[in-house]
C-alpha cells in the first residue's frame, strides 16, 4: 500500500532524534546544554575556558586544570525551568477533499523543571609528575525532557520526548611552562532517547487508492474511517554508549591574563532499541496482510556536533575581572536522521534537518566585594541552527539572549558556596508551517522561554 511508507515516514518522526533532543531550544543552541558550572552561569557563561578556579574546566577546558594547587572536589547542579507553548492550528488531511481543521488543544506548557547536573574532581600531581593534573567529570552536555497533552492538534509531530545523553570525561593537563598548559582527554558519552507522537492511520487510509472507498461508507461524514478517526502511536526507545575527545590550551602571559581554547569532538552514535505500536483494531485488520506496524527493533545514527571555544579573561583590578567567551558549535554536522527497523517489511525512512552552524557570544565580569563575597553578571546571545523549513514542535528553536547574575560565598580557604540566576528570552518568535507525511499542516508560532536557577559548592583539600 501507498499509504504504509507514508506512515512509515510518520513513525519516523518520533525517531527524530535530533528534533527530540532540540526541545532543549530555550537555553542552548538546538538540543545543546551548557549548564555544567553555576559560577559561568552566572557570567552567561563568558570566561568559562580560561577563569581560574572553577573545576568544571574538566570539560570546558582541561588545559586550565594546570592552574589548580590543591585536589578539589565539585558539585554542580542547575534546575532548568522552561516554558513554551503554541498558538495556531491547522489541517489534517491537507490538500485534498477530506481536509478538515486540526482537532485539539495548544498541547499545553511542554516544558517544565528538569535538573541537571555536573559533578567534577581535579588532582594535581607531586614529586616527579608535578606537570601533570588528572581531572574527571560527569555531565550533561545535551538533552531534556518535554510533554505535550494527548490529543494535542500537533500530536502527529510530538508528544513525549524524554532524552539523556551524560558524558563521563576523564582528562589530564600538562603544563609545558609556567605560562602555558595544554590539556586531553576522553568522553565517554551515553545516551538514553524514548519519543513518541500519533499516527493519523484515518488519513492514510484516504490516501491510498486501495483503502480510500472506505472513507466514503456510507459517506466521509459518518464513516468509520477517515482524517483524525484512526488515530494511533508509535513510541520509540534507543541507546548507546560512544566516544569521544576534548582538547584544550591555556595560555597565561601575565597575572592578570588568561587566553584559553578548547575543541570537543563529535560523538558518533547508533542508537539501538524498540518500536512499539498502537494500531487502532479495525485498522490493524486492514494492515494484517503486510506485516507492517508490529512492534519491532529500531536503529538511528546521531551525530553530537564539535564545538571549538575561544576565551578570555583579563583581571582589570584586584577586584575586578572581565571575561569573554566565543564558540562555534558545528550542527552542520547533522544533515539527517535515517532510521533503520528490524522488520524487513518496514522499509527505512529518512528525515531531513539540514543545519548550519552557529555561533554563541557572551562578556561577563565579577567583582569582589571583599575575601567572602564575589558578584557576577553577564549576557550572551546564543544563535539557533535551526531555519524556518526544518523548525518543528520537536525544534521550535530560535536565537536567543542571556542576562545572568551569580553570587560567590567563600566560607573558608576549603570551601566555597555559588549560586546564579539567568533568564533566557527569545530573541524573535519561532514560527513554524510545515507538513507531515500524512498530510498534517501544523501552522503557527511559539511562546517561550527559561529561568535557571543554579547551585554549586565546592571544597578544596
């Protein structure tokens, strides 16, 4: 049947792993997430690979764990509280004499509050390895979870999305002079994915000129087939472990500058799971004969980007530091999704995301109040990967700004306490027009947006 590789194509939007993941839009670029230190966070991340002191250079930078003296151990950990939600409507069925208005509501807040959060240690060496410093770090670079209500007007794009993707890196600096360090290490990256989102099986059925005199029994009006009559779902879970590599060089010409570059890598995954299937009974009876849509064994590729970072702190006074902060992150790298089904009778299906590269900016500065207390503030502009012909429920992904602040408490020599706030505002409204592979047209835009709210200690032995 026609309509069984359209709705094929269908399920295939609940593997869009990438477009799952960029539900993550309202803080990072697309499905990244920079909130691993609460002391950057609240620079808007300015100076977070070249300032002293913070252990999550483990992952920003471990050419700067060259600069620690003494083992220090670091938690982190930032409730991320996002918000959008859509206005609009649309047609199912679109274009062709069945079509009708999308049934449903705006599919409600799909955000929420997700923690995330970061735990880093750092062990400079003695005797005769004093160059070296051994840094571990588990964090997480990429991912959320997001929920759109049942029966939503975009369920046949999303529902669910819940991701994980946590990178364990294990990283060493060596320090090649007292103002120049380079740092290695490798990432240990696993991710866990479960999407789903409905299949309009009413519409599909219409379409195809084996099935469609059964949407005009008696009529198209009362019918037991037809658009959003047959509504099924697909969910889908995928995992995988992977590697990958971070690389960084610090470069200190004087006491109070501070010059640092890092490069983290792609990580190449397969990700590997299940298929499961709702299939309304009346329409299982008609796609029997074809073995189609029965629960089965799922792959995808999925590329994490690189990302190169530049960065920059300059200590104007004895209380006074400025910092700033550049990085390219490569999501050119993600041109498409293709999925691949252990049923031999579910041919693969391919979705397109065409990316391009984007940029993120930030300038920050704290002041010491005295030896205690240190405030912090900065902002940053944050571009979107994502143009209007690939934007979807899953990516309504948009530029966007920062405006943080941060606090430091420094109780003692050992132990210091930090906390940041920042809010995140999208720069213009992410509009989205598209259509699915079985006729659903989902037009309109969305409302949205972050607070995080940060925490970290720190103890230094």
């Amino acid at each position: 049947m026609q309509s069984t590789h359209a709705l094929v194509r269908a399920s295939a939007l609940a593997l869009g792993i990438a477009g799952a993941l960029a539900c993550g839009q309202a803080h990072a670029a697309a499905f990244q997430l920079k909130e691993n230190s609460a002391k950057a966070q609240g620079r808007a991340m300015a100076g977070a690979a070249s300032a002293k002191g913070d252990a999550s250079v483990v992952v920003n930078n471990p050419a700067l764990m060259s600069t620690f003296e003494r083992t220090t151990v670091q938690g982190d950990l930032t409730a991320v509280d996002l918000s959008f939600e859509f206005e609009g409507g649309g047609y199912a069925a679109a274009g062709t004499p069945l079509q009708q208005p999308l049934r449903g509501g705006n599919g409600g807040n799909a955000g929420g509050v997700t923690p995330v959060p970061a735990m880093s240690f750092i062990l400079p060496l003695s005797g005769g390895f004093e160059y070296l410093t051994l840094g571990a770090m588990v964090s997480a670079p990429f991912g959320l979870k997001t929920e759109y209500e049942d029966g939503w007007m975009g369920r046949y794009h999303a529902l669910n999305s819940d991701v994980q993707i946590v990178d364990l890196t294990l990283a060493m600096s060596v320090e090649l002079g007292p103002h120049f360090s380079a740092g290695l290490g490798a990432v240990i990256e696993r991710s866990d994915v479960t999407l789903s989102n409905a299949i309009d099986f009413g519409s599909a059925l219409c379409a195809n000129p084996a099935t469609q005199a059964l949407c005009f029994m008696p009529n198209p009006i009362t019918g037991p087939f037809g658009p959003q009559k047959n509504d099924g779902q697909v969910e889908v879970q995928g995992k995988d472990t992977s590697l990958g590599f971070i690389a960084g060089l610090s470069l200190r010409p004087s006491d109070r500058l501070s010059i640092g570059y890092a490069y983290r890598s792609e990580v190449d995954h397969r990700l590997s799971g299940d298929a499961e299937f709702t299939v309304p009974s009346n329409v299982a009876t008609i796609l029997a004969a074809t073995g189609q849509y029965v629960d089965t064994g799922a792959t995808a590729r999925l590329t994490t980007p690189s990302v190169h970072t530049l960065s920059a702190t300059w200590q104007a006074t004895d209380r006074l530091a400025l910092m700033a902060e550049t990085s390219l992150t490569g999501w050119s790298s993600l041109r498409e999704i293709r999925i691949e089904f252990d049923n031999p009778r579910q041919p693969d299906a391919a979705e397109p995301y065409n990316w391009g590269d984007s940029w993120f900016y930030s300038v920050g500065g704290e002041y010491a109040l005295n030896d205690t207390f240190t405030l912090r503030a900065g902002v940053a502009r944050d571009d979107s990967p994502v143009s209007l012909p690939y934007r979807t429920p899953r990516m309504p992904d948009q530029d966007r700004m920062w405006y943080a602040l941060g606090l430091t408490w420094a109780a003692n020599d050992h132990f210091e306490l930090n906390a940041s706030y920042a809010r995140i505002s999208l720069v213009d409204t992410p509009e989205i027009n598209i259509l699915s592979s079985s006729r659903s047209r989902l037009a309109g835009s969305f409302d949205g947006g972050a607070n995080l709210f940060g925490v970290s200690a720190q103890y230094r032995f």
